[in-house]
C-alpha cells in the first residue's frame, strides 16, 4: 500500500500497528483520534477543545451558572475526549463558574460495567435510592453518550437532567428534536474524512503533508437540529463536494 488513512479509537491497541506502518516507509494520516505523532504522520480532527468550550458556555446559560454535572467519558487515552474535557474546564474556570463537576467517569465500552459507574455517580455509594443533587451529565463521545443515555432510561432519571451528547447518532438528534437531550456537539465527519483521504493520496505521491488539520464543530440544540447546514454535517443530507 502507498499510504494508510486511519481513525485509531484504540489508541493502545492501534499505536504499534501504526508505528510498524511508519517503520516501513508508508504515510499514515490519522483521523479524529492520534495515536502516534511524527513527521511522517499527518493528523485530521475537529477542534475538540471549541466543543468542549461550547458545552460549557451552553450548560452555564441553561443552568444559570449553578447546579453540578457529571462528566461521562470512553476509555483513557483518547485524544478528542481529553481535549473536550481540558475546553470544558477551561471554560468554566476562565469564565470563573459556579458550575461544579461532581464526578468523572470512564464508562468503557461495556454497558454493564459502565452503568454501575453512573449509579454510583448519581447516587454514592450509601444509599442506592437517595439521589443526589446531579443537574447536568455530559457524555464526551457517541459510545459515552450511549451508555449514559441507557443507564438513566433504566433508572428513570433522564427527565429533568440537563443532557449533552457529543458526536450525537441519529437517534439521539431525534431525542434533540423530541427535547429528551438537551444539546449536542457534532463534529464534522465528512469533511475530516475528505481531508484525510486527500493528504494520504499527497503523501503517496511523495507530496508534503501538513502535520496537523483542524475542522469546526457545531452546538445542535431543538432551534437548529432542522437547520440545513446541521443536517448536512450530521450527515442527514447529500453532500456535493
């Protein structure tokens, strides 16, 4: 192969395949996550740390700047998720918040293992039917979001919580339209992968490829999920480019 377009979720299972690749002489272009980082890798991603900013500055106007959240990630590792994390904290601490993070939990990928985590989290460990003041949950990726969404479905505890979904599924921009979920933050998918096709047909024509693309991403709430242009980036409309 001339060269390797890519999107490692897993970052420690990925990085010595990559790393091989590289050893071989052939470009790699990562999107969305990074696992490996040198000149002969090419990086296409959303701005994560905007999203995370944009999450916060959505929850600080909801909520009127008060109440607790709890913050739901993947696994530990992934790059776009840190970075949404360090925008939503440093949005709350440059615009000096109220808001208080009650708690941070990697949810896995296991639904079973993940949603004994967000019970602890709504509840602590005393008293399992005591719940405790949580106002808004976030969920920093699609895989995060779900878990989330089907752990507080189960307990019955989504209505009344303010809920942010990130890289929100179809399904979820209908729970968006219906009012279920509060907000989402959406990436642009189409065009990182466009990008990154593009650099890694440069690369292997011995072209030089910037190290780093960053594309936009967009807060989706129920006044603009209709909206055209959210549509084609959710991928719910043909794009002609």
């Amino acid at each position: 192969m001339d060269a390797i377009a890519i999107s490692p979720v897993h970052s420690l299972r990925m990085k010595k395949f990559i790393k091989k690749a590289m050893h071989k002489g052939i470009p790699v272009i990562q999107m969305v996550s990074k696992v490996h980082g040198n000149a002969e890798t090419g990086y296409v991603h959303s701005d994560n740390f905007k999203g995370g900013k944009l999450a916060a500055e959505f929850l600080q106007k909801e909520m009127k700047d008060s109440g607790t959240i709890v913050l739901g990630m993947f696994v530990k590792g992934n790059s776009p998720v840190n970075s949404r994390i360090e925008g939503f904290k440093a949005q709350l601490e440059d615009s000096e918040s109220k808001l208080k993070i009650g708690k941070a939990i990697y949810v896995g990928e296991e639904h079973k293992r993940g949603s004994s985590k967000i019970r602890v989290a709504m509840y602590g460990n005393d008293n399992p039917n005591k719940k405790k003041k949580i106002n808004a949950v976030v969920g920093f990726n699609e895989s995060s979001s779900e878990i989330l969404l089907k752990t507080l479905e189960e307990l019955n505890k989504l209505k009344g919580l303010k809920f942010i979904a990130f890289n929100p599924d179809p399904d979820m921009i209908q729970g968006i339209s219906d009012g279920k979920i509060t907000a989402g933050v959406a990436q642009d998918p189409y065009e990182i992968g466009r990008i990154a096709v593009n650099q890694a047909a440069m690369a292997a024509r011995g072209h030089k490829i910037p190290a780093e693309a960053i594309t936009d991403v967009y807060l989706i709430t129920k006044d603009n999920v209709s909206d055209p242009k959210i549509h084609e980036v959710l991928g719910l409309k043909e794009r002609n480019q």
